[in-house]
C-alpha cells in the first residue's frame, strides 16, 4: 500500500525538511563556536580539571542525533511508519 501525496503535502513536508536542515547548521555553528570557547576557558583558568569533555560529548551526541534526523529520518523510525501514523491520524480526526 503506497501512500501518494498531493502536491502541497509534497511542499509542505519539504518545507519541514527544509527548517530541520537549517536548523542542525544553525546548531553545528554554535557548536563550532562555543566548544572551542569552553575549552579555551577550561585550560585558561582550570587546567587541572577539564570538564570541556562533558559538553563537548553531550553536546556533540545530541549534534549527531538532530543531524540523522534532519538528513535521514528513514534511520530513526522509517518512512512507512511514518505515513502509516499519518494515515491513522486522519483516519481518527474523520471519525
């Protein structure tokens, strides 16, 4: 069973495709800048404990995450699940 979409259900979830992509570039920038930044910090007055490694990997865990899911959510849940909730939704709101 394939689901076919109109052409403004095209538009629209390209336009959602669109703000995920830039939103992860707007956040791997702020990464670029900010982690640098705290490590400069952390060695300039703390050497002896550096905690820019807490950040750093949380930070870049999460960066990972919004990356599949803004070039590739067919990894996270995959397509067909996704229409098939879709189609439940719309199925639900008709009754």
């Amino acid at each position: 069973m394939k689901t076919e979409y109109t052409e403004e259900q095209k538009y629209i979830r390209a336009k959602k495709n669109v703000e995920k992509v830039k939103e992860f570039y707007m956040s791997f920038f702020a990464y670029l800048v900010v982690i640098p930044f705290l490590i400069f910090l952390n060695l300039k007055f703390s050497p002896e404990f550096q905690w820019f490694w807490f950040p750093l990997i949380g930070w870049g865990i999460g960066l990972i995450f919004h990356a599949l899911s803004a070039f590739n959510h067919n990894l996270l849940f995959g397509k067909k699940w996704e229409d098939r909730k879709i189609k439940e939704f719309i199925e639900k709101d008709k009754n």
